[in-house]
C-alpha cells in the first residue's frame, strides 16, 4: 500500500491499478451485484440491461442450469426442476426444509443425510449450497463480461438473523462458484451505509425490509461510525409474495368462482397477480383481464385487501421498538429496503407509525447491494472512505498510556486483523484500588503526540503494595476494525471494558501525516522516552524512601539520615536538569545509599511476620 511506504527511499510508491471486487446482494428473490464505477457505486446490468437477477435455477437433464428470468419463467412449466427461495434451505436439516415446506415445493433426495439435505432434479441431486453457487456463477459472469476482468473478491450480503451455519454455507457457496469473500455483511448496515448514514455522528436508524418471502425489522444505533444492531425483528413468513396471494385468492374468486385450482393454473394466475401489484404501486386503478374474464382493481381496494399484512409488518416495529426501550421520537432515519416496500400503502403505514417519511431515494431493492459494493470498493483498496476506513490491516499502531505520559503500544501498525493481544500492567501507588486507562493511536512515544481514542476506568482492584497488582489488558480488533479493549484485575477478575472504532474520522492523508511526523522525530521521541523513563523511576524511589522513613525512621542513625536526604536533593537537581543520563546515576547513588536501610526494614519486617506466623501456627493446633 503506497500510504504505508510513503517515507522509505528505496521504496517506489506503487502505481495504482483499480483492482474488481463487487458487492453482491444474495437475496431470496432476487440477487444483485455492484462495483464502484468512476467515484459511484453502481449496480450492473445483464446483457438485456435488467439489474435484477431472480434468484431462481432450472436443472434440465444434461445441460447447464438455467439461472433468472429464464428459470423464473419455467418455473410456471417445470415447477419440479426449478429451485425457487433456495436461501431459506441454506443451513437447514431434511426434516426442517420438510416442516417449512408447506406448499410441497421441494422434493429432497432420501438418500441423502439428514443433516445435508438435497433437491432431486432433472439433473440429479442438487443441494443448497451447490444451487447457491449456480445463482453466484450467474453473477460473477455478468460482473466480468462487465467490467472485462477476473473479480478478485466480493462482499457478500445475509440477514442479520443469519446463523453460523447458514453464513458457513454462504461462504462455502461462494468458494464452489470459485469466488473469494472478503467479507459477510449484514443487509441492515449495508442499506444504511448505502444511505450514507454511517458518515453521521449519532443517531437511531430503523431498516425496514420486506423482501418477497422475509420481513426484517433492525434498530441500528449509529456511534461514531459504528452501527450497533440494538434490536432485530421480523417474519420469516411474510413478505411481498404474501400480497400476491391475497391478490391471487380475489382473482381466483372472481375468475373462477372459487374452485380448486391445479399446480399450473395456480402458478400462472401468481404471475399474473404479481404484474398487477407492481402496476399498482404506479396506478391509481389497473384494468384487469384473465382468461375470459375481465374487471378492475382500484390502488384503495388493494390496499383494503391487504390490511392485515400491512398491520402485521407496523406491529412488527412496535415490538421492534419496545425491545429496544425505543420511541418512535427516537429514531432518526428509517431506511427502505426489498422491492415490496415499493408499496404505496406499505409507504404511508410506515410514515403513519413513525411520524415521518422513511428514506426511500435508493432503489429499495438495490440498497443492499449498493452497501455492499461501497464496502467492497474499500476492503479491496479502491477507495478509502472517509470515515470508515475498514483495512484488512491496522494502519496504526493501538497502545494504552502509561505513568508518564507515555505510550504503550498493544498492536503494532501493519498487524492483519482479525487479532487479540494482551499485556499486563500494575499499579503505581501503594494501597491503588483503581486504574485510568486511555486507549491512544499512533507512532509516537508521547500521549500527547498520538491520538485518543478513549478513556475509561478499572476499579475494584484490591490494596496492594504498588507494583504486586496484576491487570490483564487485552486490545482485540475484530474484523470490521472494531477495537475492544478489556482490563482485568487477575486476582479478582474484575473487569472493565471499553469498545471504539479507531478508523473514525481518520481519513489516508492523516495516517500518512502521522506516519511522516513519527519518522521525522524518531530520534527525539527516543530521548524523551528514556528522559521519561529515568523521571519516573526516580520520583518512584523518592517515594517508596519517604514513605519508609515516615514509619521506619528510627532505623537510621542521624548520620545516616543525612546521607540519605542529600542524595534526594541531588537526585531532585539532576531532575530539573532534566538528562536522563545525571537522572540514572544519582538514582543509582540513592539506591546505594539507601540500601543498608532497605535491608534493616526487611529484617523486621520478616521477623514480624514470622512470629505472627508461629502464634497462627499455635492456635491451629490448640482446636
Ligand atoms: P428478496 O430480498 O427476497 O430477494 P426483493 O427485495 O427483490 O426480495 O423483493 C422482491 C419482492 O418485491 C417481490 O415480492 C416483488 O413482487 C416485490 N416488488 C418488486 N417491485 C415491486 C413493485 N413495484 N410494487 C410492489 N412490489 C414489488
Ligand atoms: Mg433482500
């Protein structure tokens, strides 16, 4: 990276070269991919300039799947080789799939395991991961014929209710279509990043997606560029294609009376009922014409059709909302996501329930994509976003401060994250119950030339002499940059704990200026550190002998006690003097001279707790 390089000589910076990575939007409908285009994120089109791709597979006996619109449309024909909503098997056992499956859409192959259950098709046993990846390779097709290149990696998108199992499969889905992740990304912060939201200082988002099978509502609490999932709710049953049944059942009602209808009949009047919904989110009223019959629905009476899903996806919110001890004045911004938010009535409940109109200006079914494409763009080096500058290494060094004023580094700059360190410190004071801790960037060996990230305390630390307590800090980024940091008194295991982005608000041009000044005033900084070093060790001496004569002092002879006191003088002169040099030798003098005292107290000391010890020893045995 040219910005890491930037002051070493023999190192040419590096000509940048715009290297591909796309965010792609796995979604159970429909799937998305995105890269960043001259400055912008953009989704990209297919050959025919559609952008979204039905996240649907046809298997026909030996030759390649079929993936979106085309295997869309079979489905009506072949609904028995054509894998729909493939997303909501990912992760799932045989008896799961089969307890979901109300419609009986899906047939499992029974030889197969429980635990990794498999479609029959045409074309033999397909199971979810496999059709993932065929969904993936359509993608990543439509991506390089694009973008004329090979990708080198993608951020890829799943529900933040998503399971270890289902993100492991995601994953294993990508590497069968030959594809790198560089990361998983939940869709709530993906949509709001897409929204810019992150570059705000603070605030509450509410993301509302209604895809075509699934519901999700997340409480994101945005701080100083971190989103924090505060609460999450939803449906794994309700979504868009719940408002085409309703439009369905009318229809058949209207059409035919009511009967029963056969597989393909049903599925033929869902496609038609879905071109209808989508007319009416523009129309105020379409005219309606099915085999012989002929009619027209009204925007309104859709909507009186819907009621009850609509108030199911509000009631979803309130819950959302009390989970969180949220009202609706908390929330800042609502963010629309999934193509049936597109919904004029879904609109209006949302800006009902909430007061004010939710964020509609993206595509509510590119959002997602577009979130994750903006943090593709940034994992893989193309753009450094200014306030969230997400590397895949820490790009400076993390460390705490010490007595001092000086700096303790925990991690090293350049260290790949994910990582943990830990280091222990002790107390300065005798008798200290509680440590400040201050979690600092930087090079420099001065707190005050690094930045500062946070403060916080540890208390609870039992009274010790200074220097026997024990506390563990442990700095751990995670792979979003996310910064934790925990001390623990390790005879208690009282803890304290602090987290903190420390990419925010650093942008490249000051990681750069930072390293360049570190560079500039290595030398100095050496000096003052060993300067500080030698101050504090000698105020640490000075203190420990005050302490002492005040309840030894009668150890000393006159003499003695004179010795000893002007060599605290000396040592005080040589610490205006401030040379580390003169400070470390007339510490060592008032070691020296101090020392015979030193050893006196220890005598006593030892001897006292000895014959505490012996009387102990003797009540035990009398009982
Ligand atoms: P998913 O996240 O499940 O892949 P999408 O976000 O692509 O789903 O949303 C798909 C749903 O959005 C479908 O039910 C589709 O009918 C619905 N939808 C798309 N466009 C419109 C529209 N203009 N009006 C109403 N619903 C729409
Ligand atoms: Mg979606």
């Amino acid at each position: 990276m040219s910005l890491l390089q930037i002051s070493e000589p023999n190192f040419e910076s590096p000509v940048s070269t715009h290297r591909l990575a796309v965010g792609i939007d796995l979604g159970t409908t429909n799937s998305l991919v995105a890269t960043g285009c001259g400055g912008r994120v953009e989704i990209l089109p297919d050959l025919d300039g559609e952008y979204l791709l039905p996240s649907v597979v046809q298997y026909r006996k030996g030759s390649p799947p079929v993936v979106g619109e085309k295997a869309k449309a079979a489905a009506v024909a072949d609904p028995e080789n054509t894998v729909i909503s493939v997303k909501r098997l990912l992760g799932k056992s045989a008896t799961e799939i089969k307890n979901s499956d109300t419609v009986g859409r899906y047939r499992l192959d029974s030889s197969r395991d429980e635990k990794a259950p498999a479609l029959l098709t045409a074309n033999g046993s397909r199971d979810p991961v496999q059709v993932s990846a065929d969904i993936l390779k359509a993608l990543i097709a439509r991506a390089e014929d694009f973008l004329k290149g090979k990708l080198e990696g993608a951020v890829i998108t799943v529900p933040a209710y998503f399971n270890d199992a289902q993100r492991q499969q995601t994953r294993d889905a990508a590497r069968l279509a030959g594809l790198k992740v560089l990361r998983l990304l939940n869709e709530p912060p993906a949509a709001a990043v897409a929204y810019g939201l992150d570059s705000k200082d603070q605030g509450n988002v509410v993301v509302f997606d209604l895809g075509g099978g699934t519901f999700d509502v997340s409480l994101l609490s945005l701080k100083k560029g971190i989103f924090q999932v505060l609460a999450t709710g939803g449906d794994t049953a309700l979504g868009g294609d719940d408002f085409d049944n309703v439009l369905a059942e009318w229809l058949s009602l209207q059409v035919f009376g009511g009967k029963k209808l056969d597989l393909g009949e049903q599925s033929k009047l869902l496609h038609y009922a879905n071109q209808i919904k989508h007319q009416l989110s523009d129309l105020e009223s379409v005219e309606l014409s099915y085999a012989d019959w002929s009619g027209r629905l009204s925007h309104v009476q859709f909507s009186t059709l819907c009621e009850d899903l609509i108030n199911r996806t509000i009631k979803t919110c309130r819950r959302v909302l009390r989970d969180a001890s949220k009202s609706v004045g908390d929330i800042d911004n609502i963010v629309m996501v999934g193509g049936a938010t597109r919904m004029p009535a879904i609109r209006a409940a949302v800006t009902q329930y909430f007061g004010k109109p939710p964020l509609t200006h993206i595509d509510p079914d590119r959002a997602v994509a577009i979130g994750a494409g903006v943090q593709a763009e940034i994992l893989i080096g193309n753009k450094a976003a200014n306030n969230f500058l997400l590397l895949d290494v820490n790009p400076l060094s993390l460390g705490i401060e010490t007595m001092g004023e000086l700096v303790e580094k925990i991690i090293p700059r350049n260290t790949t994250i994910p990582v943990a360190r830990a280091q222990e410190f002790t107390t300065f004071k005798d008798g200290q119950t509680a440590m400040k801790l201050h979690v600092v960037q930087g090079e420099r060996e001065l707190v005050s030339d690094c930045r500062s990230l946070a403060h916080f305390e540890l208390r609870g630390i039992p009274p010790m002499v200074a220097g026997a307590a024990k506390v563990r800090v442990t700095f751990q980024v995670d792979a979003d940059g996310l910064l934790s940091v925990i001390a623990e008194e390790c005879s208690t295991g009282q803890t304290a704990e602090i987290q903190v982005k420390p990419s925010y608000g650093l942008d490249a041009d000051s990681i750069e200026q930072m390293l360049k000044l570190s560079h500039e005033h290595a030398h100095e900084d050496m000096e003052l550190r060993a300067l500080k070093e030698a101050q504090l060790e000698a105020s640490q001496l000075m203190e420990a002998i005050d302490a002492a004569i005040e309840v030894d002092g009668g150890l000393l002879t006159k003499e003695e006690a004179r010795v000893i006191s002007s060599a605290i003088t000396e040592l005080k002169q040589a610490l205006d003097k401030e040379s580390s040099g003169r400070i470390h030798e007339q510490t060592e003098k008032l070691n020296k001279v101090s020392s015979e005292f030193a050893a006196r107290r220890m005598d006593l000391h030892i001897g006292k707790g000895l014959r505490g010890e012996s009387i102990d020893a003797v009540d035990q045995s009398n009982k």
